[in-house]
C-alpha cells in the first residue's frame, strides 16, 4: 500500500512517499472434529477471535536525491528506507462463537499486555464498560501495543497519518472492517544497544510521557478514567 503524503516535512527529509505493509501473525491452530458443527464451536479457544497485526512503514527516497550520496546501510534490501512500524491486537468481542466467553476470558486466554488492558475497561461482569464501547456499537478493540517511528522521522506527522488513518489501512490490507474501539498505553521507548526498543526507565521518562500523550490527545485519543489507558473511536 503506497501512500503519498502532501507535506514538505516528507520533502525535508529526502522522502518522495511512504509505503505501508500489514501482516497477519496470528498463532496457528488445527482441529480435528468428526461429528459436527458444535464440537467444533466448543472447541473453540476463548482467544481465537484475537488477530495479531504488524504494521511495517517504510520510505521511497525523493528522485531529486542522488544516490551515490546514500548510506547503503540505512536501506533495507528493496532499497528502501526503514521509518517506523506498529504492532496491535484486533479482539472481535461480536463473534457469535464466542459468546460463552466474556471479554475478559478472551484477553485473559490471550495473556500478555492484553490482560490488563482489559481488566482496566471491563466492569463487574467481564465486559467492556458501556461508556467505551457505547453500549455495544464500538464492541469489538483494537489495542495499540507498540508504535515507533525512527527518531530521524519524528514530527513529519507520519506516525499520525497512521494513527487517523488506522482503520482503513487495516480494512484495505487485511479486509477488517467493522466498527472498534481503540486503545493504548501510552509508554516512551528507549533504543536498546542490539536495535530494538523496551520501556524506557530513567529520569527522562516523565518529560517523554507527557511528549507522548499530548501526540495521542492530538490525535483523537481519551484517557480512561482512573487508568493510565487512552481510548478514541
């Protein structure tokens, strides 16, 4: 999925456009059922309704850049440049095989961070408080897990082109279309030294997390009351 971008932030920074690639990476499961359809609906885990989403954003590099003038090792092996990527769960709380279980049996099943996420927006009875899911018609959660966009590409409104335009992403890559809430906890990252990124911990860790729920406010997201969850429709 291309993406053009009208801004000069994009041109500022050498980059033409972005693309955009989603993946499925949902655990595999097989089942073998000999007598009929209801063996197979009970067989069911309470978490199969869960989709695990990657999304990969990279760049296009401007024709007007030369490209004796690059650095090999910040291109991928498309010639591409590496911006920035986005990891979620979808959890279809609607699913009609699944209605034995509540929303909490599903993110519990799941483990991880969705247990908690889900013990901070379900009420008494396991499911998701009327308030978030507006009585039932925003049901069905995305929950944002991870989001990062490399520091070079930071404040060229990429991260929040995703963000406003999440839902159509997921419906043009991966055919998810149907109305969801979605929820983060917001969390500032650190770059660890083999590449990859953990809770950031240290005294910078305050200034960086008012950064980033200012960055959710301004794009739509609530916080949940007496959670340090945020949620938007």
């Amino acid at each position: 999925m291309k993406i053009n971008l009208d801004n000069t932030e994009l041109e500022n920074i050498g980059l033409d456009s972005i693309n955009i690639e989603c993946y499925r990476v949902n655990r595999n499961r097989i089942a073998n059922i000999y007598t009929n359809l209801k063996d197979l609906f009970d067989w069911a885990e309470p978490d199969s309704s869960i989709i695990n989403l990657y999304i990969k954003i990279t760049g296009n590099i401007s024709e007007d850049i030369d490209y004796d003038e690059i650095d090999d090792s910040i291109l991928n092996e498309n010639g591409e440049i590496d911006i920035g990527r986005l990891k979620c769960n979808y959890i279809e709380d609607d699913n009609p095989f699944l209605m034995n279980y509540t929303f909490y049996d599903k993110c519990d099943s799941y483990g991880g961070d969705l247990e908690p996420m889900a013990s901070a927006i379900i009420d008494r009875y396991g499911n998701i408080k009327s308030y978030i899911s507006k009585d039932g018609i925003y049901s069905n959660i995305l929950y944002i897990d991870k989001l990062i966009i490399e520091e070079k590409y930071r404040n060229t409104k990429i991260g929040s082109f995703i963000l406003q335009n999440l839902t159509s992403i997921l419906y043009y890559t991966n055919n998810i279309y149907t109305p969801c809430c979605q929820i983060v906890l917001p969390q500032p990252l650190k770059r660890d030294a083999d590449g990859g990124y953990s809770n950031m911990e240290n005294e910078n860790t305050e200034y960086y997390m008012k950064k980033l729920i200012k960055f959710y406010k301004k794009n739509g997201f609530k916080k949940i009351r007496n959670t340090r969850y945020m949620y938007k429709y």
